[in-house]
C-alpha cells in the first residue's frame, strides 16, 4: 500500500469532523470533547503528511506518542461528561493522573520518546475498550425499547472505539513482541489491516456524530444516556 493511499485512508477522519462542524452550534455539548478529538486528528493527519519531513523518523515518533497521550486524556475526558465515572469520581482523577504518570515515566525516563514503549499504549488502549463496553452495556440496558440502537450516537461511537483499540491492543502486543522485526511481511499485512479498521471506525463516527441529539436545557445537561 502506497504513502499516498494511506494518507487518503487516515483522511477518512475528516468525514465525522466536517460533519461536527457543519453541526457544532446545534449538537449536544457532552459531545464536545469527541469533537474535539476529530478535530485535533485531522490538524494532526495534515501536520504530519505536509509539515514534518518525511525523512524526520524522530519528529514523527514524537509526533504520534504526543498524539498518543493527547488521544488516551480526550477521550477519557468524554466518558466523564457521560458520566461514566459519576459514581468514581475519585478514581476518574487518580486514573487521569495515572496516565500521565504512566506517559512521562516509560517515554521520559525509562526509556526514550523517540522508541516503541509499548506499556502505555496497551494500558490506554485497554482502559477506552472497557470504558466503552461499560458505557455500552448501559445503553443496551437503560435503552428505550420503542428507539433503536441503531440511531444512538453514543452507542455507534462506542463501538467505533471498540473496534479500533481492541485492533490497537493486538499490533502493539505484536510490536512488543518483537514480530514486527522477526517477521516484517506479517507485520506489514498487520498494519494494513488497521489502515481499514480505522477508516471503518471513523465512517461510524461520521454516522454517529449525524445521530447526535440537538442541544437540552442547561437543567438537564449531562443527563443520562
């Protein structure tokens, strides 16, 4: 698969982006720190292919752990505004904390931000897959039967995230076996396939962030999903 063709693959993050955009003043605002994400990744996507050298391995690696830890706090931060932690509030804070410990002490400290360290990104990668999965068994829980899940943006991007970090958790485990040295032709096929896993679970979003209810009464904000 050619640079090119990956580019416009990863760009397929600009769909739910644009989509957020076009709907920014009317949506729901538990939904912002997802918009935000969307965003930042499309600067991110036209940051790296446009402005960083492609010979600068270094600026690159330091690019994508930076995104990494940018990736692990916004997303976080979105399942607090649902309320995913409204009963921990204490444990949200520490786990918030945690992460940022867990980032500047294996990229910082023990090892170096210019290498694969593979800890923090399983770490983060396994936390959103179970907050997900909590956050959608509570959706199919407290659903209303006469809506469908079909039509819950919650829900669709949720599983999007699903998706996307239980790929993540299966490259990086691999990477930190050291495959992507002794076998590099499966390696290669490995990131292939997470060209289109991505490109799949950013379609989900464009269709979740359509689905997006319109603004409540500050009242009723953050309300249960």
């Amino acid at each position: 698969m050619s640079k090119q063709t990956l580019f416009l693959f990863s760009l397929t993050v600009a769909f739910p982006a644009i989509a957020g955009l076009v709907r920014l003043r009317k949506i729901e605002r538990s939904y912002y720190p997802f918009l935000i994400y969307l965003f930042v990744s499309v600067f991110n996507e036209l940051l790296v292919r446009f402005a960083v050298p492609v010979s600068s391995r270094a600026a690159r690696t330091i690019d994508w752990h930076l995104f990494n830890l940018f990736e692990s706090i916004i997303l976080i931060l979105q399942f607090y505004y649902w309320k995913v932690f409204d009963h921990f509030k204490k444990l949200f804070v520490a786990g918030f904390v945690l992460l940022i410990v867990v980032w500047i002490v294996e990229n910082l400290v023990v090892s170096t931000i210019l290498k694969f360290n593979p800890v923090y990104l399983i770490g983060y990668s396994f936390t959103i897959v179970l907050l997900s999965v909590q956050t959608i068994n509570h959706i199919i829980v407290h659903q209303n039967q006469t809506s469908s899940l079909s039509r819950n943006a919650m829900f669709i991007i949720c599983v999007g995230l699903v998706i996307f970090f239980i790929y993540n958790i299966f490259v990086f485990t691999l990477q930190a076996k050291g495959i992507s040295k002794t076998n590099k032709v499966l390696m290669t096929k490995v990131f292939e396939i997470r060209v289109y896993i991505n490109a799949f679970s950013n379609i989900l979003y464009g269709i979740a962030i359509c689905l997006i209810p319109q603004k409540i009464s500050r009242k009723n904000f953050f309300t249960e999903p």
